[in-house]
C-alpha cells in the first residue's frame, strides 16, 4: 500500500510518499521559522495561509520524489489533531479533497502518534512493547505503548513542556526565535556547575511513581539568575547559564525515563520529538539506559520535528488495519492520545 502523508499541525508544511512494502519513497518539508521569527512565536493566521501556499507545490514534489503519480497512490494520511485548528484544517481539506479525486480511502492521524511511530522508519526499530519519552516544544510525556493504537500514559508535564522552557529561557538570554536549539549550541561552551538549578519532581512523592514534569520554575529559576549577576552578563557567563539550565532539564528527563522503565520493567526506550535530537540529552539516555541492559530508539533528526513522513507510515499502518475516515472535514484542535483505538 502506497501513502501520502500530510502534515500542517502548526508551523512546518510537509508531504511524504510511504510505501508497506518498499518503505519511505520520498519527502518534502517547508519550515516557517522566518516567517514568524520577527514575532517571537507561531501567528495562527499567518501560519495557516502559509500552508494553503506551500502544501500542494509540495505534494507535487513528494510525488516527483518518489516517482509516483496520483493512479499510484491507495491511500491518503493527514494529521487531523491536535494542533493549530486553522492550520489543521488547511491540510484536512486538501488531503481529503486529493483522496476523493484519485478514489481512495483517507485517514485522519493524531500527530504525537506519528512522533511515537517515527522511529519505524528507521533500520533499526524497537518491538512492542516499549517506553516512549515525547519530549517537544508542546509536549512532555511518557507513554507505555503495546502496539498502533495501544498508548498507556506514564506520566506528563503539569505545566511548561520541555521545549517551551527551552524557547523561553532561550529568549531570556537574547538569543533569536526559536530559540531552543540555539540555546543548546551555546551551552556547549559553558562550564559545568558554575549555574546548579534544580531537578524539578524528581523526588518520588508519598512512594508514586514519580513520573511528572514540571519545568516553568528552571526558568524562573534563570530569571532569579539573572537578576542577581546584576550587570548584563557577558557571552561566557550567557553560555555558563545555557549550560547550567540544558543540564537540569537533560538530568530530569534522564531520571523519569529511567523510572519509566524500572516501572514498567522494559529495556526499550523511544525518544520522539524536537528535543530528542539534543545530542546532551543522547549521550546521558544512552549511557543510563544501556547500563541497565536496555536500548535507546531515535528517529534521524530530520524526522524528529514535525514531518510528514511519520504521519504517513502511521496513517498506512491505520489503513492496512481497514480504517477509514467519512467524508467529513475531521479536525481537532485537542485530541488526547488515549482516545485512539489500537489496530
């Protein structure tokens, strides 16, 4: 089964052609950081008219990629939730639009399952079941996941996700929007230690599991930092502040993956998500992991940013099961993950 796959949740447009048999055939991808940039954060009406510009030039491309045409095609994947509900329903149309055309079921896919799934893509992949860290600029949550479909939810934020404290503190210190993985290059000049901020709800509370997140007060905790140096810190002592803050959020999402696993007593641990590609937080997870006798699963960095090629394979899998969606628009802004059925 043949798939295309498209992807508008917020501010990447994308198109991927998927193939059961013969695995990714091609992908494209449009980013629509400069486009926001000057306002510090996503506009939803900017992003959403950015989409209606650039998705079919870039199915078109997807297509050329992989050699296919339209007649090729035996399925349409979109993402249809969560996300920016404008942006959403730019790609719903379209894909089902596309899929009434050519005569072909379509499926709508709930996009941090496509975060989940994208190590699939990979060579090397993990077996159900396994320990899922998704860990992005929206969302910080770990999963149990049995199978398509079969998502058990460990423990989440309560508050900041890991790459919004990431962009914010980023923010704090100067740096351009978005700002997390320009904050992750400068901590790579500071000094260990010389900034120690706390670990946030790593103490396990009344024998729980312990397994939330929390981390607005790091960056409060920045900002306290700051206000004490008094004068505006230099390029040196910025990178020291980087380094310190990458180092709490990296040690804490290190411990809850851990007790993840200790809890759920498995050895395979998936990382999806924009921060998973935080080459710190790499090297911590695979030393601890594999001391246990475990492995870490990654998708390549390309795929762990919003893309379509994730949405795709899910999307197959989903078909290849026989589901199938209305003619109807179907789009929603919040979609909790544990609504999904298992295939």
């Amino acid at each position: 089964m043949r798939i295309l796959g498209i992807e508008t949740s917020c501010d990447e447009t994308a198109a991927a052609i998927y193939d059961s048999d013969a695995g990714l055939l091609g992908h494209a991808l449009h980013s629509q950081v400069a486009l926001h940039a000057d306002y510090g954060g996503v506009v939803p009406e900017l992003a959403s008219r950015d989409h209606i510009r650039k998705l079919l030039p870039l199915v078109r491309e997807a297509l050329a990629l992989a050699d296919s045409k339209p007649e090729h095609i035996d399925g349409v994947a979109y993402t249809a939730g969560p996300g920016l509900i404008g942006a959403l329903l730019v790609g719903a149309c379209v894909a089902r639009s596309l899929a009434y055309a050519w005569d072909v079921p379509a499926v709508g896919v709930h996009h941090l399952e496509g975060h989940l799934l994208a190590p699939m893509l990979e060579a090397e992949r993990p077996g159900f079941p396994f320990v899922a860290l998704l860990v992005s600029g929206g969302h910080t949550q770990l999963m149990r996941v049995d199978g398509v479909g079969a998502y058990s939810m460990l423990g989440e934020t309560v508050d900041d996700a890991a790459g919004e404290a990431f962009d914010k503190t980023a923010k704090l210190l100067g740096l351009p929007y978005p700002g997390g993985a320009a904050l992750a290059k400068m901590a790579e000049a500071g000094r260990p230690d010389v900034f120690r901020f706390p670990r946030p709800m790593t103490r396990r509370e009344n024998n729980g599991p312990g397994l939330d997140f929390s981390f607005s007060g790091l960056k409060t905790a920045v900002v306290v930092a700051l206000k004490k140096l008094g004068a505006e810190p230099d390029a040196g002592m910025r990178a020291d502040l980087a380094r310190g803050f990458e180092d709490a959020v990296v040690d804490t999402l290190v411990i809850k993956a851990v007790r993840a696993l200790e809890e759920t007593g498995l050895n395979e641990l998936v990382v999806a998500g924009g921060v998973g590609a935080n080459s710190r937080l790499r090297a911590m997870l695979a030393e601890r992991v594999r001391a246990r006798g475990g492995e870490v699963y990654y998708p390549r960095p390309e795929f762990c940013t919003d893309n379509a090629a994730m949405i795709a394979y899910a999307g197959c899998q989903r078909l290849l099961a026989g589901e199938r969606t209305s003619l109807e628009i179907d789009a929603v802004a919040r979609w909790p993950l544990d609504e999904l059925l298992a295939v």
